[in-house]
C-alpha cells in the first residue's frame, strides 16, 4: 500500500495542473469575447464627446429683428430647417447673471460634420431671403445715424422745390393753364413740359441727330418727374435757375453721349442731388462736378471705382465662410470686371478728373482682405477638443461653427473681433470668461496671409477672386484711393449695377 502512495500523489499534482490550465484558457476566451462589446462602449463614449451642445433658452430670430447693422451672425441664426434629433442631457452651466441652464446636444444628420453647420447651403439660403445685405462701409457697423431734430437751416438754400415753387406762382399772374381731364390731353401735356426743358440743349448744340434727341427727351422725362413737375409754369420757374439749367444740360449731355442703363442713372442722380440738396452741403457741391465729369467717363472707369469702394472702404460681415465668401464674390466682384481697364491711362484720367488720389505705398488684394476679415484669414482656428474645453464641455450653436479656410479646423462665425458683442448676443453666451476664452482661443493660431498659401485659398473660394489679385495687384488699382467724387460715383455705380446702395455719410 505504501508503494502506491507517490503515484497517487504525481496523479493528483497531474490533474491539478490540466485544472489550472483549463481554468487559464477559458477565461482569456471569455475576455476576447467581451472586446467588441468594449470597443463598441468606447466609440460610443467618443462620439457623445464630439456631440455640440446649445442653450436650450436659445430662440431663431425672426426676420423683422434683423437690422441695418445686421451681420452674419444674425443670418445664421434664421434656418429653420435642419435635419437633426434633439436630446436633453443634463449639463449644469452657471451664466454671468448666477442663473443655471442646461445643455441641450444636438445630432446632426446629413452634413459634412456635426460640429460645424454655420457654412451650409440651408444658411446660405437664409442670407439669399434677407433683402438687406451685410456689406456695410468700414466703421459704420452698430453706429446710429443721426437725424436732425426740425428743419435745417441748410433748407433755406435749396434750389428748387415743386411746391413752394407753385405757392409762388399761385399768388403772382401767369398764364392760365387748363387741367389736362384725359389721358391724350395728360401725354400732351407731358411733351410740352418736356419740350420746354430740352429747348435749351437743342440752342446749346444745334442740330442734334434723331436718337441722341430721344435719349435726352427720355432722361429728362424722368428727371421732371422725379422732381414732381406737373405744370408748363414749374419748368419755366425750373429753367429761369441758372444753375439748374447748367446742371440739366449736364445731365442730357452725359445720357446722350452714353446712352446706357448704368449712365442715365448715374447722371439723373447726380441731377436730383444738385436740385434737391442745400447750396451748403457737401453732397450738392460732389454732385455739380460728377455731373461736369460724367460725359468723359466710361464703363471701365465706374468699375475701378466702383471696385474700389467695395475694397477698400466696405466689408460684408457675411464672409465668415467658404461658401456665402463665393457667394459674395458673385454678387459683388464679377458684376464689375467686364471692363475693368489694365492701361495706366485709365488710372491717369481719373486722377486728372479728380476721382482719384495717389497712395504712397503699394497695399496688394491679399493685404485688404486680411484686414477686413482678420478671424477668417489671419488664423487657423481651433479643434473640436479646445472648444468644449473653453466652453467646460458645452461647446457652440453648431450654426455658429465654421470650418477654416486656410486648415482644417474649426473657428466662429464672424470675420473679427468688434462683432463679438453681436455674436455672444446670437448665441446666448452671456459669461464673460467665457468669450473671453472664445476669443482667445480664435486668436491662438495667428498665420500669415500670403504667397503662395494665399492665392490658393483664393482660388478655393473662387478664381475669379483669384484673377482679380493678379490685376488688383499689377494695377495702378493697388495704389489708389477715392476722392469724394470717387466715392459718389463710385455708389452711383453700384446703385446702377446690382441695386445696392452705400451709406457715405461719414465722409459727407
């Protein structure tokens, strides 16, 4: 019995270790099993990082809220319509005022990423629906223009206004004049209204070919109207001003000299000003010598001009983005290059008429574009991670979220920094460490804007903007700047062209 002992004992320690190494290998298969499972919880847990948050106390503002001094950030805040699923998570946040709010995340579906929503097509429609662009003269975003209070003094010097001007006639005697009661007797009366106010020119040039007569009798038809001329007796009274009289012959010469759409409403415009403003002001004075240059002007000459206010002294708040920065290009740049003069001569005429000024140093297209749209060329932006740190995990309204055009980052959608008020406004971010944070975190990757780099993100938004660098900066275009009267007809054009109008109080 004592020999069998050892080999119950090596049988035992035997079946103890096939034991432990079953026991081994069964719970390895068991950990593999449960990995995917695992790697699923992780992804899961990644992707509710990635998710952006928004104050649920956020409301769309509707249309009639938007301003003059609007900009993109208010356009952004109009879509309506946006494929995503909403969920209410939990997130305590304490504002500026020590009021609490939640975070609500938002899953976007159907887009490029879900953190960045503020350059989509469904925004860029928004803006289309808004009658009022954004592009505003340089400095005049949240200023409020000031109306006087009464009557000027200046409107003691006006030259002529239809009814004081009939007042008078009423009480002195005139020829009686018979109330026209058909519509032949009304077009009768007309033409001889017009024939009154055309008789001067005809003296003036002699005889004068059949269509250049039409084109004077067309925009002079125009001009009495605007003036709300209804009688023979008011064109007499208009005709006995000497200046008006230069000033109308002025205009008739202009619009038969170039018989084109963007001319007649240049020269009627500039007729209406010198009628209709005080001797004393500015206005009246810029529109008598637009009127006396207006003749030697061609189309190429409007569009540097016409260019040039655009660049230099406008920006659209819009441009935030690669698409509404095309679309802006569209509307803005490519009406007004058909023409566009390379000759120096053009840029030497127009110094001569006193529509431009000679700059001393050379500022290229890349150099204005940076400076009007800093957050938007002179940074790279942010990534999805600094944000929600900034923003202790709550991040931004994806409708405020672009991506960059110079990296593939992400950054806020407005073009620099004195628009921050507006933007924190729009997205209910009322913590000051907060957006000072934001703001800090736009700024922490400066570039520069230049070379090579430059013209391709030009060209990305589009080569049209990028042909215009070559001339811009070939061009005398580069080393210019407008006068008054550059700036007056330099609107004029614009108005004519793509029916916008330009605010130039600031220098008037």
């Amino acid at each position: 019995m004592s020999a069998l002992i050892p080999y119950v004992v090596l049988a035992g320690v035997a079946i103890g270790f096939f034991l432990v190494c079953y026991a081994v290998f069964n719970k390895n298969e068991n950990v593999e099993s449960l990995e995917p499972t695992k790697k699923q919880n992780d992804h899961r847990t990644l992707y509710e990082q990635e998710k952006v948050h928004i104050a649920p106390k956020y409301k769309e503002p509707s249309k009639s809220n938007i301003t003059t001094e609007s900009n993109h950030v208010e356009v952004a805040g109009t879509v309506a319509n946006t494929s995503a699923t909403t969920e209410l998570l939990d997130c305590d946040t304490v504002t500026a005022d020590g009021g609490d709010s939640q975070c609500i995340t938002v899953e976007q579906g159907a887009v490029e990423d879900t953190i960045a929503l503020g350059e989509s097509v469904d925004v860029l429609e928004a803006t289309r629906e808004i009658s009022l662009e954004s592009t505003q003269m340089i400095g005049a975003e949240g200023v409020e223009v000031s109306k006087p209070q009464g009557p000027s003094m200046l409107e003691e010097t006006r030259l002529f206004n239809a009814a004081e001007i009939d007042a008078e006639l009423m009480q002195s005697v005139v020829e009686d004049e018979e109330p026209a009661t058909g519509q032949w007797a009304q077009a009768a009366q007309e033409d001889k209204r017009v024939a009154m106010a055309v008789e001067p020119f005809i003296q003036a040039f002699g005889v004068i070919r059949g269509d250049s007569l039409h084109y004077v009798e067309d925009i002079t038809r125009e001009a009495l109207a605007a003036l709300g001329i209804l009688k023979l007796s008011e064109v007499n009274a208009l005709l006995h001003n000497i200046i008006i009289q230069e000033a109308l012959m002025a205009m008739q010469k202009a619009y038969a000299a170039t018989p084109t759409d963007w001319m007649k409403m240049a020269a009627l415009e500039s007729f209406l000003d010198v009628v209709q403003s005080p001797k004393s002001s500015t206005p009246y004075l810029v529109a008598f010598d637009a009127l006396r240059v207006l003749p030697h002007l061609t189309l190429g000459h409007f569009q540097v001009m016409a260019l040039t206010l655009m660049l230099q002294y406008s920006r659209n708040s819009n441009n935030y983005g690669r698409i509404h920065f095309k679309h802006y290009v569209e509307k803005y740049i490519e009406p007004f290059i058909s023409d566009l003069p390379l000759d120096n001569s053009f840029y030497r005429q127009l110094e001569y008429l006193r529509c431009t000024q000679p700059e001393r140093e050379q500022v290229t297209l890349t150099q204005l574009l940076s400076n009007s749209y800093p957050f938007v060329f002179n940074f790279r932006g942010f990534t999805k991670e600094e944000l929600f740190r900034v923003t202790d995990g709550c991040g931004v309204d994806s409708r405020f979220v672009v991506r960059s055009l110079n990296s593939n980052l992400y950054k806020l959608a407005m073009v620099d920094e004195s628009l921050a008020p507006r933007f924190f406004r729009e997205t209910r971010i009322s913590d000051a460490v907060v957006q000072r944070d934001l703001l800090a975190l736009m700024k922490s990757k400066p570039t520069a804007f230049r070379g090579v780099e430059a013209r391709e993100i030009m060209d990305n938004i589009s080569p049209v903007l990028s042909d215009l660098a070559d001339v811009y900066d070939t061009s005398p275009m580069s080393r210019i700047s407008l006068t008054l009267l550059g700036l007056y007809l330099g609107r004029a054009h614009v108005k004519a062209t793509i029916g916008e109008e330009f605010d130039l109080s600031r220098w008037f």
